[in-house]
C-alpha cells in the first residue's frame, strides 16, 4: 500500500512513539509491581508507575492500532489527540513529581537534590514538540483539508491493473 510522503512521514514518527514508549512501558509497569512485593516500598510509588505504565500502554496500543488498521481521519484525529494526551501526562506527572513528589528513600544511596531532577523533567517537553504534537497537527490539518473519509493510496488503480494478468497459472500442463 503506498502512501503519500506526508502520511509516511506521521507512520515513521508514529514508530519512534511507540519505540519511545514500550520501554517506558515495560519499566514502570515493572517498578509498579515492586511495592506490592516488599512491604517497605510506599503506596505512591505503586500509584505513579502504575499511572506512567498505563499512559505508556495507551501511546503503545494506539500507535499499534494506527499501524494495523486503515481508519477514517476522524479516528486518526482522535487517536493523535490521546497519544498527545497520554504522552503531556506523563511529562506532567514526571514534572509534579520532581517538583513536590515525596523524596523519601526514592534512591539507594540517598536523596538527590530535587533542582537538576526539575530542570531534566523540564528539558523533557523537547520530546513533546518533536514527537508528539506535530503529528497531532498534521492529523488536524489533514482532517481540515481533506475531510473525514479513509486516505487512500495514489496508486491503488496501477497496482490493480498490474495484478489483474497474474492471475493466470505460468506453467500449463
């Protein structure tokens, strides 16, 4: 199936958000499952990996969905704006964390100071600008321009007239 450059453009992107997110995913989901194994681990770090574990499994399921399924672009308008969503809570949960999360035993060795944790959270929205929300544009001016129907390929009339002499056997007996 051929697509124009603009749609391959936001599948690409799309495979860099979902490559971003799985491993996201599969580490906090695995950090989620420590508090309720050892007894000294808070609740809150149960509820924060858990949050993140699942924003991440959003972004995950809605890139694989937009990969497998040909959808009208309403639908991909409504996926971008969850993926766009699910990706600006996790940077804000990262962010509220930093800032006013409890420093309590958070690491081995001791607590580090909260600024430079803030200031990483802080230079994280690059990811925002770059990965997330130009695809959520491109979906809203795709979706402005050429209404809601299913995109189609450019050349899905040539590659029915090639296939239509292949369906004579090669060899006959």
């Amino acid at each position: 199936m051929a697509f124009t450059l603009a749609q391959q453009m936001a599948r690409t992107i799309g495979v860099f958000q979902g490559l971003l997110a799985l491993p996201i995913l599969l580490w906090t989901a695995s950090l989620a499952l420590q508090p309720l194994a050892y007894p000294d681990k808070y609740i809150y770090y149960f509820t924060a990996s858990m949050f993140i574990s699942l924003c991440a499994a959003g972004i995950t399921f809605a890139v694989w969905i937009q990969r497998r399924v040909p959808m009208p672009r309403k639908v991909i308008l409504y996926f971008e704006i969850a993926k766009s969503s699910f990706a600006t809570a996790i940077w804000l949960w990262l962010i509220l964390d930093a800032a006013f999360g409890p420093g309590l035993g958070r690491y081995y060795y001791g607590d580090y100071p909260r600024k430079p944790t803030i200031i990483r959270a802080a230079i994280s929205v690059i990811i925002l600008f770059i990965l997330y929300y130009p695809t959520l544009v491109w979906a809203f001016i795709d979706k402005s321009i050429h209404g809601d129907g299913i995109p189609t390929p450019e050349r899905e009339e040539t590659q029915d007239e090639e296939a239509a002499g292949e369906h004579e056997p090669l060899l006959r007996s």
